[in-house]
C-alpha cells in the first residue's frame, strides 16, 4: 500500500513534464473509431453509438466517425484521418485496434487516444478503458445460485478466464447459496458440446464468459430442454451470456432459457469519456502498474457493470440480487 502511494505521488510530479495532450474545456471534436461493419452489428459498436448520441444530445458535443475494414494498415489510416480533422480524443471500440493505437499513439503524441475494452498500451498519450469483469461474474454467480433447482450451475471459459471463476463467479454462488455447487468447465472450441456435457451431468444454469459463441450454447440448451426424450422431472437449463456479443441469437424458442446477461456498458464508458473530455479531464487511473497502463476500469459504482434480467425465475429474488450488487463491489478486477 505505501508503495502504491509512493508510486502515484511520484506520478502525480512526473507526468507534467512528459507530453500528455490535454483537449480544451470544449473540445471541437471527438473522435470515434468503430469496428468492421461500424453500427447495426448489435455488438460493440452499437453500444458505443449508444453512448455518442447520448453525448450529443445531453452534452452537445460534436463527433466524427469511421469505420475500420479490419486490417491492420486500415486501421491506422482510419485513426489518422480523425488525427486530421483534429479530433482530439479519438476513442477506438474494440480490442483489436490495440496495434493500430500503439503505432499512431507514437506518431502523433499530442492527440489523447482512448481504446475499448484493451489494457495493452503503454503510452501516457493512451486512455485504457476495461471492466471490471470479475465484478460481473461475482452477480452471474449469485444469479445461477438463486435460480438453480439441480443445486450445480457451471462457467464456461478459456483457460486465461480462471480468475474470473475464483474471484466471482464461484464465490457468487458460495455467498448466494451455499447449497449449490459450481464447477468450471475450459473450452477453447466447440462451446455447445462443452455445455451439453455440463447438462448431463445435471448442471442447469450455464455462464458464458466467452463472447462470441452464446448463440451456439444457447441453440443447445434450447435444443436439450425441448428434447422428446428428455428425462422427465429434470429441471430446465438456462443461460447466462456476456454482452455486448454481436453473434448472440435469441429466437422465440430460445429467449425462455436466456436466464440473465451480464453487461459492459460500453454505452456508459463512451458518454462518461465525452463528458471528461467536455471538462477538460482525463481518466488516468493506474490500470496495470508494472507495465505503465493508465485509464479507469469501469464497475458496478459507476454503472459500468449490469445484469440485465431476462427471466421470470429471477424475479422474485430482487433483493438478493441487489444484495449481490453491494457485494461485489468489494471486488477488484
């Protein structure tokens, strides 16, 4: 702790006199660099524009916009056509404009670049905005506790994502009920087949905490519950996904066993970021000390981790749930 506070001293009277480009109290412009296929993807970028029209419309503040088509090199262009119009800050959505950032970042020193969902980038000219995703599988936990009626519930991530297990999602559950058991199941391919063997072996509440493959384990969830040789009396499965998630799929059959989805409210960080930068202020938070990453992990106390309640199983477990919330503040990461 006394080298925590040593060390953001030191900071405090260093970083004036390193070039860290400061915007002014009413910026011209923004910048916003959007992912492949830009708005209407129902992922990233849609969050994102969710939070600049919230920005023109309650702070007034301008924005110019682009669109990746996904290569590296494209990238970089896209992020120095802003850098031209004078954009200052340009926020990047998504984690593969980590490369792109760096490079330009170098290149252009006085523009403030902010990138999304990334902690990768050691420039002080770069804003690293992540979530506290430990945080969210803390309530997935508490959440597939209180609805589960086989007493076993399950995450479902790659190895990387062990953390978010111990640290929330099992003792979620722990602190929920402690009559259920949770277990972690790694999957690095073929999501949907990890998810059925979980169901066998009498697992019914499922949390996803990979994107990108919750349509094809809820497809199988969906598919298992409406078996006709399904095994009478046993309880239904449900699950919990993570979004934003582009590729998640809810048809009329499905969105019955969508028990929950634990956001990152991209749209929040996008308007909070808009509103810093209309004040003249930046996040500069120590994200990751050894390696000199700054920025703001966004939570639960600012609105930048939610559960969005999908059931009617949940329902009745309002306080808890709000318990839970309370909770996992106590929860770093």
């Amino acid at each position: 702790m006394k080298k925590l506070r040593l060390f953001t001293l030191l900071l405090a009277l260093v970083l004036p006199l390193f070039s860290i480009p400061s915007y002014a109290a009413t910026p011209n412009l923004i910048g916003i660099a959007y992912d492949i296929g830009g708005r209407g993807d129902s992922g990233f970028n849609d969050a994102g524009g969710a939070g600049v029209d919230r920005a023109i419309k309650e702070l007034n503040v301008k924005f110019e916009s682009t669109v990746t088509l996904g290569t590296q090199s494209d990238r970089e262009t896209r992020l120095l056509s802003l850098v031209e119009k004078s954009a200052n800050p340009i926020i990047a959505i998504g984690s593969d404009y980590a490369a792109a950032v760096e490079a330009s970042a170098g290149k252009y020193p006085n523009t403030q670049f902010i990138l999304i969902d990334n902690a990768s980038v050691a420039h002080l000219n770069v804003t690293s905005i992540v979530f506290a995703e430990t945080q969210g599988a803390y309530l997935a936990g508490a959440a597939a506790a209180l609805a589960s009626k086989s007493g076993k519930v399950a995450m479902i991530v790659n190895e990387k994502q062990s953390k978010l297990f111990w640290n929330g999602f099992n003792v979620g559950v722990r602190n929920s009920k402690k009559t259920v058991k949770a277990s972690i199941a790694f999957a690095n391919m073929n999501y949907a087949a990890t998810a059925k063997d979980l169901i066998d072996s009498g697992v019914d509440v499922i949390y996803l905490g990979i994107r990108g493959s919750s349509t094809d384990v809820l497809d199988e969830i969906t598919k298992l519950n409406l078996a006709k040789n399904r095994k009478k009396g046993a309880p239904m499965a449900y699950l919990i996904s993570v979004t934003p998630d582009q590729f998640l799929r809810v048809t009329p059959q499905s969105k019955d066993f969508l028990l929950a989805r634990i956001e990152k409210r991209v749209d929040t960080a996008v308007f909070n970021l808009a509103s810093a930068a209309l004040s003249g202020s930046q996040y500069l938070d120590i994200i990751d000390e050894t390696a000199g990453i700054y920025g703001h992990r966004f939570g639960i106390s600012d609105d930048g981790i939610t559960i969005d309640i999908r059931s009617k199983l949940l329902e009745p477990y309002a306080k808890q749930i709000a318990q839970a919330k309370k909770q996992a503040l106590q929860i770093k990461g």
